[in-house]
C-alpha cells in the first residue's frame, strides 16, 4: 500500500526528522483558515496528494507566493487530474530554498534478498532517470537485516554522495531515520526524492513509503478508508479489494477467473492468443473455499463490461468441489446464469467437481484450449 | 536419483491440525511420503492420520530423529515463528506453504536458513515432488509421473498444468519444484538449477516464470556462462500483464523499468533456451531437445 507524502513525512517526523513546515487540506476545508492555523508564511508550495510518479512534471506541484494564490491553486488541484487521478488531500507547505537536491532510497533487493540504501548527489529526477544519465552516481550499500544500518554505514554513504561535517552528519541522522521508517512499517520502499541540502543540513522536501499489504495487520491505523482515496483504482478494484478478491480490471469483455496467479495470467494470455480480450484478472488463490467462489462468480456476473466468463481451474490446494459448489451456490442467488460461463476444471477432486456442475447443467472442460476457444467463439 | 527430496526423506508436518494441514497430510501419506511427526503448539499427544502430534519441534525431532524436511501450513501471522522453529530442529529442507508472510519476516530467515545450511522452498509455494518417491507439497499426484524431466517454477498451479501435460504425452519428470511466488524466496532458479546440473536423472529442465523481478534474467546468464548445460525449455506468464499492477502474486509486478515479459524472453531466448508462447507446447519443445 502507497502511503501519501503527508503521511510518510509525519513517519518521518516521527522519527525525528526535520521536515518542511505545512498543514493538509480536504476539499470541504477552508484552506485559508487552516493556512493561518499553521502559521504558514509564503512562499508556499502547494501539492496534489495523488499516488503517481512524476507528479511534478504532470502539474501536482506548484509555487505560490501568497496565502490568496495557495487558496486559488488549492481549489483548482482539487480538481486536476494528475495522471487520470484526483487528489482527495493537499499538502501545503512552506517552501524551503535549496541549492542542492539529493536522492536517497531504502528498497528490498529481491535477489540480493536484503535491504538495499540507494543514493545520489542528483536527486529531484526519478531514479530510472538517475541511472540513465548519471549512473556513477549511484551508491548502493547492502544492508544486513539482522544487524540494520549503522551509523558509519550511513556516514561512508554519505561520504561517497559528496557530503562533509555537519551536512554529513544530517544525512546519516536522516538515513537512519528512513531506515527506521523501513522495517518498522514493513516498507517495500522509503524514498525521499528530492532530498533538500539547505545550509548544512538535510529536509526531504518529498517521502515515499510503500508498506508490504502482507503486513498491513501491524499497523491497523494505516487501514482508515483509503482504498478509495488512493485514487490507484478504479472502481470495480474497489469494490474486489472490498470483497477480499484479487483482481486487476483489463480493457477487454471476457471475464477470467483462475486459482493461482501464473495460471490466471497464463488465462489471460490464452484469451489473448486465441483472439479474445480479457476484461480483467481474478485470482482465487489457494484453497478457495465455494463461499469465495460464489463472490468471485457474482461479481463478475455484475460487472456490465464483462460479456462471458471464463473459468480456468487447475486444482492443488484447490479442490474442484468446493470450486463447483461455488459455482451452483453464485447460480443460485443470481437465480441462473447471467451471462455465458465457461468451465474448465483438473486436479484435486475434480470428478466430484465435475459430477455437482452436471447436475446442475454444467458441463466441464478438461481441456482449456478448447475451453478457450468455446468462450471466444460465444 | 532426484532432487533435494526422495526415499530417504522423512518429514515432520507444521501446522498438522489445522484444515488445510491435516487434508494434505492425508494427500501425502496416500502418495507414499513418509511422515513421522506433526506439530501444532497445544495440540500434543492427538495423532492425525495415523500420525503422531508433538507441541514443538524440538519433541518431534527427538522422537523420530530420522526426519531431515518440513513442510509448513502455519497461517501468515505465525509462519515465520514455525520456519526458525524447523532451522533450529535442523531440518535440511523447509517448504513454506502459507502465503501473506511479511516481505522483512522472509528476508531474514531465508537469510538465518543460509547461514545455517537449510534449504528454504517458498513461501507461497506449492511444494516439491520428486515422483513415485515423495511428494512434500499440496501439488495432486497423480498428475506427475517419473521420468527424465526437471521442473522449477514460479506457478503452483501453472506447473501443474504443465506437468499434466507431459505425463499426457508420456514424459515424466525427475523432481518438480515450486519455488513459490513472492518477491523474496528462498531457494531462486539459479539455486535449485545447480542441483538439476548435477542429478543424473534430470536430463531435460523446464523452468516456468513470470512477470517481475530478475530472476529468469539469472537463469539466462547462468545458462549462457555455461554453468548449467543441460537443454531447458520456458514458459513465461504475464504476457499481456499490464506494468506497475501486482498480478496477484506479491513477486508478479512489473516495476522501476524491469521485471517484463520481454526482457525475460529476450534474455532467455539469447542463451539458446526455447520459450513457448502457450503451456500447452512445452511438451512438443521437451521432445524435441530430449
């Protein structure tokens, strides 16, 4: 899950972390009031909370020289789609002048299988671009998870971005409190980017933290609502997320379900190669029991851009009876099939699967090339 | 010959009582696979399935000293308690069923397990079958047949489709491994390919990925730096996978610029490995190289 800027700075701060004075507002807030609550003198920088890269350059950010202009450039980002999303909050702060603007990131290292600290003296481009065009630049230190970053880590990266005395020492204090910020909310990714040096020391002007989902149980105070104002989804991935589903939506009209997610992206790719386009990716998982089945089948019976449905199930943990009874179960409470279903079911108990579909007029496939060519041709 | 399990291996069950615990270990006795002892905490001295119930590890391990591999059906929350738990027993292979551990409780005990010398097989993963000897997984059975093919796959089910496939067309297969799909595993491709290079056995290896991370690019590289010679055939899914949306799989994202179904193709088609566009042809690509 993305946290918004103001969240992962208030992380920060936390932790100890100066970071750019600044009040967030929502849209039925009166901005100019909570402007002059916070004390804020411009020039201000007013930013689009919106879950995007590159928001700058898309128009999120902007500079404004007093409270009158924050009030107009408020109202007016609320309604400014950054990379076709809204905003829900803005953040506005005290815009801090900077000479320098640094790059530092804590990300997991997925083959090194440990915590990896990336830095740069070029920050305020995105870290693809860094390693396009100043690649030299990057430090990298490898964390042990066991032991974290210590101090002398932190200092010798810093050390090699540029940094002396007392800056240097900012930027280890800050390194650290990122770090800290990593492992206790289960970061995929800490990030300040640009990371401000003013004088001799250093402000992140911006935060990025994603937390691992898998992890969310630890920190209930971050599971407030957000899902819609992520604005990272569109609707129907709201309402699966809601329903515990595991879906992505897709542009085509052939709705797939399948139990594993390399067996439902191969689906979708067998829709692909034998003509057809998927309208969306749905995976039960493992182990599905029929109640998530029927939900998983309702919904896409629901959804108006799917047309058909294609079933593709290979049981292991899975059992095709729970997996059938599911299905006779989503049947029943819509009272008939809504929209052509087409079913392919092998593995665990797959004969007991496919006798509870037959009776109920259901005819499985066990074959899914054919099954993907029946649903394309329907 | 096989791979990492065989007939010699004897395993303990974590989580035995519970649902999904307790259906497979049913399932795994019927296969064949010897299993001498479950844990659950609080549940000592019940038996299921025949099989006799410890509370820790520890107890299980002094009773049947014989056992050298887990397998783990722990829920999410207490995964990684039960995975130290079997590194400390000393068990020599460890396979994590559960899915939804925390991506930071992963990383450091597949890292503990290296430093011990335990082989980790997942999280989130299907398990390890080596046919007609033991199957340490909640993979079906009689799908698998043996035979000359090794298999490791990102997929549970996917590698069920495909060893499905072969068994239909009369291959079988040495050892098939899923090595689970979140962004961190413990044993990767590369690891689990050094022992295919050495089993005598496995004269033909198919390797399933997917979407995300580098580790097929590994593979490839390994591949063509001639450290592993044996012919492979691939299959990649997430071919129409849209990037920086998470295919379900925590490790199946295409993101900061790698991780796509192009570059893996590339890299691997590059070291001379055949790449099928559908599961369905890997059988067709094996006996041709075989």
């Amino acid at each position: 899950m993305k946290l918004f800027e103001f969240e992962a700075k208030d992380i920060l701060r936390k932790y100890g972390v100066e970071v750019p004075p600044g009040v967030v507002v929502g849209k039925t807030d009166d901005v100019e009031a909570r402007i002059k609550e916070a004390g804020l003198e411009p020039p201000l920088v007013v930013k689009s909370q919106v879950l995007v890269a590159g928001r700058g350059k898309a128009g999120g950010i902007k500079l404004v020289n007093s409270v009158e202009e924050a009030v107009e450039t408020a109202k007016r980002l609320f309604e400014t789609p950054i990379k076709g999303l809204k905003p829900s909050y803005i953040l506005i702060e005290k815009a801090i002048p900077h000479d320098v603007e640094l790059y530092a990131a804590i990300v997991i290292d997925r083959s090194e299988r440990k915590p990896v600290v990336l830095a740069s003296r070029y920050g305020g481009m995105d870290i693809e671009e860094i390693a396009r065009e100043k690649p030299e630049s990057i430090v990298r230190q490898y964390i042990d998870p066991f032991v974290g970053l210590k101090g002398y880590q932190a200092r010798l990266i810093g050390k090699k971005i540029g940094l002396t005395g007392k800056a240097l020492a900012s930027f280890a204090m800050f390194l650290q409190a990122l770090y800290r910020a990593f492992v206790e909310y289960d970061a995929e990714l800490a990030e300040s980017n640009p990371l401000a040096l003013v004088g001799d020391k250093v402000i992140p002007l911006d935060a990025r933290i994603i937390v691992d989902d898998n992890a969310l149980f630890k920190h209930p105070e971050l599971r407030t609502a957000r899902v819609e104002e992520s604005g990272e989804y569109t609707e129907w991935e709201v309402k699966a997320r809601k329903l515990g589903l595991a879906f992505v939506e897709l542009d085509g009209d052939i709705g797939v379900i399948g139990n594993g997610a390399g067996l439902t992206m191969t689906t979708m790719d067998l829709v692909y190669e034998f003509g057809g386009r998927p309208a969306n990716f749905l995976d039960i998982g493992g182990g599905a029991s029929a109640e998530l089945v029927k939900t998983a089948v309702g919904f896409l019976m629901e959804m108006p851009k799917v047309k058909k449905i294609f079933m593709n199930i290979f049981g292991g943990i899975t059992r095709c009876d729970e997996v059938a009874k599911g299905i006779v179960k989503a049947i029943e409470e819509l009272g008939g099939l809504k929209k052509p279903l087409v079913v392919r079911l092998s593995g665990t108990n797959e004969e007991e699967g496919r006798r509870i579909l037959r009776e109920h007029g259901l005819e499985a496939y066990t074959d899914p090339i054919e099954a993907v060519k029946r649903v394309i041709s329907l | 010959m096989a791979v990492l399990v065989g007939e010699d291996t004897r395993v303990i069950v974590q989580g035995i009582t519970g649902r999904e615990g307790s259906f497979h270990t049913k399932l795994m006795l019927e296969y064949g696979t010897k299993i001498v002892a479950g844990v659950t905490p609080g549940k000592g001295g019940q038996e299921v399935h025949g099989v006799p119930v410890y509370d820790t590890m520890e107890e299980a391990v002094a009773e049947h000293p014989e056992a050298n591999t887990s397998i783990i059906f722990v829920p999410a929350r207490f995964a990684s308690d039960a995975v130290y738990e079997a590194i400390d027993a000393g068990m020599k292979v460890v396979v994590v069923i559960t899915e939804h551990i925390p991506v930071h409780e992963t990383m450091k005990f597949v890292n503990y397990a290296k430093s011990k010398g335990t082989v980790i097989i997942g999280p989130n993963c299907p398990g390890i079958i080596t046919p007609g000897a033991a199957k340490v997984g909640i993979m079906p059975g009689h799908i698998f047949k043996p035979g000359p093919v090794g298999i490791v796959s990102r997929s549970g089910t996917l590698t069920y489709e495909i060893a499905y496939s072969l068994t239909r067309a009369g291959i079988g297969q040495s050892t098939a491994i899923g090595i689970g799909g979140d962004p961190i595993v413990g044993l990767t491709f590369t690891e689990a390919m050094e022992y295919f290079e050495k089993d005598p056995q496995t004269k033909v290896l198919v390797l399933i990925g997917e979407i995300g991370g580098d580790m097929e690019e590994r593979a490839a590289k390994m591949i063509e730096e001639g450290r592993f010679t044996k012919p492979v055939v691939a299959f990649i899914a997430g071919r129409t996978a849209p990037p920086g949306k998470r295919m379900g799989h925590a490790g199946a994202i295409i993101m900061m610029g790698t991780g796509s179904y192009q570059d893996k193709v590339k890299a691997l088609e590059k070291a001379g490995v055949r790449v099928a566009r559908i599961p369905q042809e890997i059988p067709k690509l094996v006996e041709e190289v075989l």
